[in-house]
C-alpha cells in the first residue's frame, strides 16, 4: 500500500493540484518513522506542506520542517543506511528552498561519497553550483569554480549507470543553457552520444514526463537542424498533456517546440501551416495566462513567431500591448514591421530611425552582451540594403564580428548573403 502509494505521488502529472489530497492520504497513514517507504512518504508530505505555504510564511515553515527530519534522523542512526540518506537527502532539499547552500552542499557531498548511485543527491548539487555561479553578488573566480563544479556533476550522472530517467532529463536541461552550456557538452552527450540521448527522449514521451517538453524546447533549435528527420518523427508522437491548459511553463515549451519545427520548414521551404498553427495557439493561451508586470518579457516569443510568419498586423498590435520607446527590443522589432510589411504600408526611413536608437542605447549600456549585438547589427544590415545604402555590406561585417554570438547555420546564412550583397554593390 504504502509503496504503492510513493510511486504514485512519483507520477503525479501536475502535482499542484493534488497538494491536498496527498497529504491528507498520507495522514490516514499509521507511519512507522523507522521504515524507509514510511520515510518517503512522510517526507514527501513535508515538501508538499512547504508547497501549500504563503511566501511570507515559508523561510518559518522550512525550518521546522528540517527539525522534524532531524528527530527522524536520530531515531533512525543504528538503522539502515538507506533511511539515513533519504532523510539527509530531504533535509538538504529544505536547507536549498532556505538558500543555505553550504549547508546543503555538506550534506549532498556525504551522500555523494557513501552512496556512488545518488544520482538525485547529486542533481542537487548540480542546482547548488548552478543558482551560486548565477549570483550577481560573487566574483569571476568564484563564479567559473561553481560553474566547474556544476559540469563535473553533471558528466557523473550522465556518465552513470541506473540513473533515473528524470534525473537524466534534468541533467540535460542543465546543460541547455547557462551557466553550464558549453559546446564541449553538446557535442559529447549530445552529438556523440546521440543514440543513448535519444532513446531518453523517446521512452520519456511514452512516459509523458513534464520534463521531456522542457528538455525539447531548449534543444528543438539543435535537434530540429542536426538530427531534423528524428526530430520530425518526434513531433509526431508529442502530444500536449491533458492539464497543459492549467501549466504555464508547459504551455510555452510546446508552443516554442512547434515554433522551431515551423522556422525549420519555412528554411527549408516545406509546408508549415500545422506547425505555424499550433505554436500560435498554445502561446497565445501562455500569454493569457501569465503575470503581466513580472512575465511580459516572454511576449517575444509570439512576436518572433508573427514576425517571422509576415504576421505583422497581429506582431504590431502585440507589440504596442507591452511597448516602451526605450527598449531596444521593442525598436527592433518596430523596425521589422515598418521595413518588412506590404509595400503600401512601408516606412523605411521610420525602420531605419528605429534600428539606429536602439543600437545608440545599447552602445551606451557597460552589459551590451545580453542583448545580443550580431542579431542587431543584421537588422541594421537589412535595413540599409532596403534602402539600397551600400553601407549594409560594413555593418553586416559587423554583425559578423560578433562570433560567439552566432550559430554555424547562422553564419552560412549571412556569409552568404555578405558575398551577394558584395557582388551586387560592386
């Protein structure tokens, strides 16, 4: 019964939901606190507790329920092993939701060390390196240690054995994005190794794993241009979730998976209409549901989508929702529409106005790299050729100065395009 129950609260799709109705289970419980299902099940109670709690409530909440582990914890020191270590492993999730992250490293790194397969001890360390290496408030050094530290536990639960398939997922989501992505890592764990990587993704969709939509987004753009036949075969398995409506996160991932699917097809002149459609429904249904202050920065997503399939009406109408004449993306974007939508409608000098403010603010900005200069530089670029200036081709070779910034798709592209600007203006 009891086990039974654990690999239930395991499955559990869209846990959130269910908060109430999991603990109350486990209440109806006669828990033996020396058992280790018994363990689980009451730990597991603790977080979802944690999770019910108010954010002004939560730093109190966390603290006595790492007390409550604690006596769990003393009764249980002449037991088994394993009882020890999953009560050390909940104790230190706790002290990681409290920001308490030497505390938590210590006890990670003793489990580590006893148990060589705690994969799931050691994805916590990896979170640990990964939320220190993103603080603003440490130096360079420090930063490049956590962010080694991350890798090197990362390659241990990739390189493993037994793993559990949603530490594997969360293990390559990590690597999908800063701080851990390196190049050295996609070509190891995903191009190397891509048999082993896509037999993950492939049992996961049969599993309906949350994360395998989180996973996909972050490497769609990868998998739709190296590996495009599998990830077409793919597609063709992913369905939506049945409470994907009631998940924000989820709704994005699977509208920004078919998103990538659609600009592939378009590159490659294929047909696009489904694609285009169902990226286009499920962000519109994120977009609705997000917080607008805190979250309207992901409007981009369906802006890019509008843009990119000559949608500039609906882009344009979206834009002016969330619009701000100081923000370079904002003007990046305006300049798209003025340049690139019916003739009748054109406004070149507007685009080119609107393209040069918003590379004059960004100059003025000590942190120009989060904005992606290359991407700039090349509307900039395409704004001048429209106009026919001949100094495109100078500022297209700007924008490919900006080499870490570009992609080797990306780079073909407008080496390509710089060779028939050349002949054309010569």
């Amino acid at each position: 019964m009891k086990v039974l129950l654990c690999n239930t609260i395991a499955n559990y799709k869209n846990q959130d939901k269910f908060l109430d109705e999991v603990i109350k289970s486990i209440d109806n419980l006669e828990l033996d606190y020396t058992r280790y299902y018994d363990i689980k099940l009451f730990s597991e109670k603790l977080e979802f507790e944690v999770r019910k709690l108010k954010k002004k409530d939560k730093k109190e909440g966390i603290s006595e329920k790492i007390e409550q582990l604690k006596k769990i914890l003393n009764i249980n020191l002449d037991k088994d092993i394993k009882n020890i270590l999953l009560i050390k492993h909940h104790i230190g999730k706790f002290y990681v939701w409290l920001q308490e992250y030497n505390e938590a490293e210590k006890i990670f790194v003793e489990i580590k060390n006893v148990d060589s397969e705690a994969y799931s001890s050691v994805l916590q360390l990896c979170r640990i390196y990964k939320n220190l290496a993103s603080s603003k408030k440490i130096k360079y050094d420090e930063k490049k240690e956590f962010i080694d530290k991350g890798k090197e536990n990362i390659k241990y639960i990739l390189d493993g054995n037994n793993q559990p398939i949603t530490v594997l997922l969360s293990a390559y989501e990590l690597i999908s994005k800063k701080p851990f992505y390196a190049k050295e890592l996609i070509e190891e764990y995903l191009n190397k190794r891509f048999e082993e990587f896509g037999d993950i993704l492939k049992e996961s969709i049969n599993n309906e794993f949350d994360q395998t939509y989180l996973v996909l987004k972050e490497f769609s753009g990868w998998l739709s241009y190296n590996k495009p036949n599998f990830y077409k075969n793919l597609l063709e398995y992913l369905e939506p979730p049945a409470y994907i409506k009631e998940n924000k996160k989820l709704l994005l991932a699977y509208g920004q998976i078919y998103s990538k699917e659609f600009s592939r097809k378009k590159y490659h002149n294929e047909e696009f209409d489904k694609e285009l459609n169902i990226a286009e429904t499920y962000l519109n249904q994120y977009i609705s549901m997000i917080e607008f202050d805190r979250e309207k920065f992901n409007f981009k997503f369906l802006i890019d989508l509008y843009l990119e399939s000559n949608k500039f009406k609906e882009a344009d109408e979206l834009i002016n929702e969330i619009y701000d004449s100081e923000n370079p993306y904002h003007l990046k974007w305006k300049c798209i529409i003025y340049r690139d939508r019916n003739d009748f409608e054109k406004d070149l000098d507007k685009s080119l106005q609107l393209i040069e403010k918003a590379i004059d603010i960004i100059e003025q900005i000590s942190n120009k790299g989060k904005y992606y200069m290359a991407a700039f530089y090349n509307e900039y670029a395409d704004t001048l050729k429209a106009i026919d200036d001949s100094k495109c081709i100078q500022t297209l070779k700007k924008a490919l100065s900006f080499k870490k910034e570009i992609s080797g798709n990306l780079k073909r592209d407008w080496t390509e395009k710089l060779e028939e600007w050349e002949k054309e203006f010569d």
